[in-house]
C-alpha cells in the first residue's frame, strides 16, 4: 500500500488554524514591535487562541524563523540552541504548557542562557473549564519554584512595558523570565 505524504503544517496554517482572534487588536502589534526592536529571530509556540494574532504577525516575518511545537519543552531547547548560535528567541505557551516544561527549565537555569517566554493564562478570570484551574493557580510558583522571573501583565497599557523590561532582563542580563498575560487581558474564552 502507497503511503500518502502529508504536506507538513506551516506556521501560517497552525496560527490560521486557532479559534479566535484576541478582543483588542492593538496589543498583538505592540508585542511584535517590541520583540522585533528587542532583536528576536526566533518564535517558538504551541498553537494557542490567545497568541494566535502574534503568531500570524511572526508566521509572515521573513526575518524571523516561526518553530511549531509538539509540545511546550521543545522550545526550551530551541531557545538554547538560537542563544548559543547568536540569535533571541521567545517562546509562547498557555498556562497548562507550563507543567510540560518543569523538568527543560533546569537547562535554562542551570547553563544561565537567556530566556523569554510570554504565557497566555487559563484558569483565572471567567474561566469555564474545570481542567484549566489547577495549572492556572500554579503557573507562578512552578516558575518561581524553578528559578524563573515571574512577571505578569493585566491590562494592554501593562503589557508592552513588562514585555520590554522582560527582553531587557533576558537578552541584556542573562536572567530567565516568563510574561504572564492574565485571562482577563485576553478576554473570557468560549467554544
């Protein structure tokens, strides 16, 4: 039996392929602005609602290399291995990716490379899914526990301010930071 090669997903089509677009359009711009300014040429994700407008800025930038995820550890390592080849990357993750990571941390944190990484938050404001809470309560001590600067944006007005301090802290100081952007920043989330 001939084996059908599927036609491997682009960036474009995995962020053409999320639910929703954020509430305000505004912030998504914003953030691209500031990680292009910041010198990123990276962008490594999980496809998720909250990112998806930054991830079709990113899928459409020649500059930057736009890496699909199996899952949220891998990007990790492909933000370690884009610092040791001279380049900055950001990884974006929802809250629940954060568990997948615990144990990767410790290659960031141990080796001391520059990490930046912006969180979308489930398990907070009007959140209807059960199985999100947990890890949306979690997501800052795990962080916190693994070494992780822990920063988080409630408003658009917080967001591009926290985003440049935490690329300054990242690229400039070597630190690893995490940008947590609350669920009420992002809008209540429906299927």
């Amino acid at each position: 039996m001939a084996r059908k090669n599927a036609a491997r997903p682009t960036a474009t089509d995995a962020a053409e392929s999320l639910d929703r677009p954020p509430l305000d359009a505004e912030w998504p711009q914003q953030l691209y602005r500031v990680l292009k300014a910041a010198q990123v040429r990276q962008v490594s994700y999980v496809p998720d609602a909250g990112h998806s407008a930054l991830i079709r800025l990113f899928a459409t930038d020649r500059e930057v290399v736009s890496n699909v995820l199996t899952t949220e550890e891998e990007g990790i390592a492909i933000a370690t291995g884009a610092w040791l080849g001279g380049n900055r990357s950001v990884l974006l993750l929802q809250s629940s990716g954060v568990g997948n990571c615990v144990n990767m941390l410790s290659l960031v944190t141990m080796t001391r490379t520059p990490l930046l990484m912006l969180v979308t938050m489930r398990g907070e404001w009007a959140e209807f899914n059960p199985w999100q809470v947990p890890m949306g309560v979690a997501t800052a001590p795990v962080l916190t526990a693994m070494g992780i600067r822990v920063m988080r944006a409630d408003t658009p007005g917080d967001l591009t301010e926290t985003v440049e301090s935490a690329a300054a802290l990242a690229f400039e100081a070597d630190q690893q930071v995490a940008v947590l952007l609350s669920q009420r920043l992002l809008g209540r989330k429906k299927w």
